[in-house]
C-alpha cells in the first residue's frame, strides 16, 4: 500500500517537492498498468500542503462538428473509402492529427480521429476548438 511517510520535520516548499514526487511516482505507476485504483494514505495530508499538480491524461486537441446532418467517419481521407460510423451535429471529437485527402469544398484537410485505427472526417466540417492539429 502506498501513502505519505513524514520524516522529520518538512515544511513549505520542501514538503511540496516530496509530495509532488511521490504523486508522480504514484501515477506513473497507475498510468503505465492503465488501471487507476484508489490509493490509500498513511496519514492525512496537512492543510498547509499546497495546490496538487494535476495531469492531463487527455491531450489530443479537440474538433466540434459543424455540419447540418450526420457526417461520415470514414476509413480513409477521401469519400470513396468504407463508411465506418457517423458524427452528429455539434459533436466534439478528440483529433489525433490531419493530412491531405480529396478536396470537400474549399479544403483538401481531414483530420484523423482513430487511435490505433485510422478514423478520418473531413476538415470542412470539423471547427478547432482546443488545442493545436499537427501533420500525421
């Protein structure tokens, strides 16, 4: 079981910099076996510990679909390829990266959606909400 072990007396910034290393050792350790399970402290935390870091575990930017009708998910950045699933209207989507693909109105940009299988929309209907789209 894992938990905070005061030894001595710890104060301030340095009582911080423990904790914050022990916090990432700790999620390290729940984020590389991809199962998150409470963890259990041997003692309560002072009041006066600070702020705890947080971690985004989510960092893909993030895509708002503007179409008027569902828009196609499709298996490769053109419209002749497989139909794999359908966006709804005002839909927001994580998006992993773009690429050129067949022209759809005045750009020829999709944005892949899929993590390890290839999902594309076309960029005419996706808005950029958050974040920055990078090249595949």
């Amino acid at each position: 079981m894992w938990g905070f072990v005061t030894v001595g007396m710890l104060t301030g910034r340095d009582l911080m910099q423990r904790q914050y290393k022990i916090a990432t050792v700790l999620l390290a350790g729940v984020v590389g076996t991809g199962v998150v399970t409470p963890v259990a402290l041997a003692s309560p935390l002072p009041a006066t510990a600070g702020p705890v870091a947080s971690v985004a575990i989510n960092a893909y930017p993030k895509g708002r679909v503007i179409s008027r009708h569902r828009l196609a998910i499709r298996a490769k950045p053109t419209t002749r390829s497989a139909i794999l699933g359908h966006l709804n209207p005002g839909q927001v989507v994580d998006i992993k990266c773009w690429a050129l693909g067949q022209k759809i109105g005045n750009t020829r940009r999709w944005y892949r959606l899929g993590i390890s299988t290839p999902e594309w929309v076309s960029g005419r209907y996706i808005k950029i909400i958050k974040g920055r789209v990078t090249h595949c």
